[in-house]
C-alpha cells in the first residue's frame, strides 16, 4: 500500500473517531471493555504509521463530552484503561519522539487519569516528532461555548474591541489553538456522523469512513485512508478550474 501514497502531500494532521469497540467485542462474544482494550493496539499501529510516515499531527476522539452518560461500569473501566496505557506507553511514546497532549474538558478525569496525563506531558514536551492529541471528555460544542466566554470576558474587560473577534481570535480560544486544521478526518465503526467532534476545525476536512471496527484499524487502513484523500480534490469553495490553476 505505501507505494500509492505520494509523500509530498501528506495530510498534515489527520483526526480519528475511533468508533465500534463495543459492537466488535460483543461480535466476539466479549464484554464491551474487551473491545476497548484491543483498541488500544489499533492506537499503537496507528501511531507507528503515523511516525513512519512524519505525519505532523494524529488526534484520537477517545471519549466524548456524552460518553460519560454511558454505564457507570463502562466509564470507569475506559477510565482505567486510559490510566494504565499511558503509564505502560509513556517511554515508548518518549522514544519515538511523540508529543501527548490533551484537548477536553480534562478537569472533569479522575484525578489518577489526571495526574498520570500529566507525568506524560512532562515527559514528552521537548520532542519533536509527531504530535499526538488525545480528545478527552472533549465536545466540540462545549470547546465553542467556552471559548466564547473566553472571549466575552476579554471583550468585557475591555482587554479587546468588539470588531477584534475574527477567526484568528476564535481559534487561538479553541482547545487546538496553534494546530492546523485536520486535512484528514477518518471514522470507523460505520456510522456516518461527526459525534461532537472537533465541529469548527472540520469545516473543509476530507471526510473517511472505514467500514469496520477500531480493533480491526490497521496501517493498511490508514495508508488506504491517505491514499483516498490524496485523489480527493479540495475546492474550498472555488471552480475546479481555478483550483487547477487553468484560469484565475
Ligand atoms: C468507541 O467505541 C470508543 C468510545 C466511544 C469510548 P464504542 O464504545 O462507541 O463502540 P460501539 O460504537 O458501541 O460499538
Ligand atoms: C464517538 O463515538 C466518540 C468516540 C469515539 C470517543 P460514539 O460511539 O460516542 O458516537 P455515537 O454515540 O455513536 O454518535
Ligand atoms: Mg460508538
């Protein structure tokens, strides 16, 4: 698959709804977790190609704003096991010269999640490599409405005018302030819907469903993911012809 994919227009930074864990384990004849732990080998096989690749930026919607109205059991589980990844991925990720960072309502994690979220930051914040941002407890609408209120009490304050709020103002208030916009935006589990995510920053991604389960993602779906959007033909609301250069 590597050779279809042409290495001077890689998406810069490629977001992934990571969907259909449950739904795969119970097909097994598992409990949901079971699901959510062989997602976390997807995760590796992801990141491995991503850094393969020199991907610039990999976000994982690992738990949404609403997931947390799923069962009690469910949530903790997911909270353990992001938990214990973290602590078992930290110098790998460390040796690949991977970035973590987190987007998300982060506060509302269990302190153990937090504090070990934390350690990772530490640990990771001088490399240079591939940025990983993991979506956790993140809601595109609640990141509008807080950087909103951000942006209120600025303009209350009179630390800035009414007429200074432009796009630029919004997104360096958004979680992702300082990171391009996804080229890239790939879903699996077969649902066709952006669930919460990252709602102002997709505006002109490419859009990729994959129609099978995140246990089943492998590089080979992701080389197949990029090799899609390398034939896709991004407008941004021009004629073909001027995208082509063929008139003005
Ligand atoms: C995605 O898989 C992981 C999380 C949302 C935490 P799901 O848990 O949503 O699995 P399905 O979609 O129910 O199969
Ligand atoms: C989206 O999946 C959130 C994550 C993958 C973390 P969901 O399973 O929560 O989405 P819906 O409920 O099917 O829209
Ligand atoms: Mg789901």
């Amino acid at each position: 698959m590597l050779p279809q994919i042409d290495k001077n227009c890689l998406p810069r930074h490629i977001a992934i709804i990571m969907d259909g864990n449950g739904r795969w384990a119970n097909e097994q004849g598992k409990d949901r977790l079971f699901g959510h732990y062989k997602g976390v080998e997807s995760v590796r096989n992801t990141l491995e190609a991503c850094a393969e690749l020199g991907i610039g930026f990999l976000t994982l919607y690992a738990f949404s704003t609403e997931n947390w109205n799923r069962p009690d059991e469910e949530v903790a589980g997911l909270m353990e096991l992001l938990v214990s990844t973290i602590r078992a991925e930290v110098e790998s990720l460390h040796k690949n010269n991977i970035k973590l960072s987190v987007i998300g309502e982060i506060d509302k994690l269990p302190t153990n999640a937090r504090k070990e979220l934390e350690e990772a930051f530490e640990v990771t914040k001088n490399n240079s490599g591939l940025n990983l941002i993991m979506a956790l407890s993140y809601g595109g609408r609640w990141e509008l409405v807080n950087a909103m209120k951000k942006i209120a009490t600025k303009v209350k304050s009179n630390e800035i005018g009414l007429d200074e709020i432009d796009n630029d103002l919004l997104q360096s208030n958004l979680e992702t302030a300082g990171v391009p916009d996804p080229e890239l935006m790939i879903r699996t589990g077969g649902e066709y819907r952006i669930s919460n995510f990252l709602l102002y920053q997709l505006a002109y991604s490419e859009l990729y469903f994959a129609d099978i389960h995140w246990p089943q993602f492998n590089k080979e779906h992701l080389f197949a993911a990029i090799a899609e959007y390398q034939k896709r033909e991004r407008r941004f609301g021009k004629t073909g012809l001027q995208v082509n250069q063929l008139i003005d």
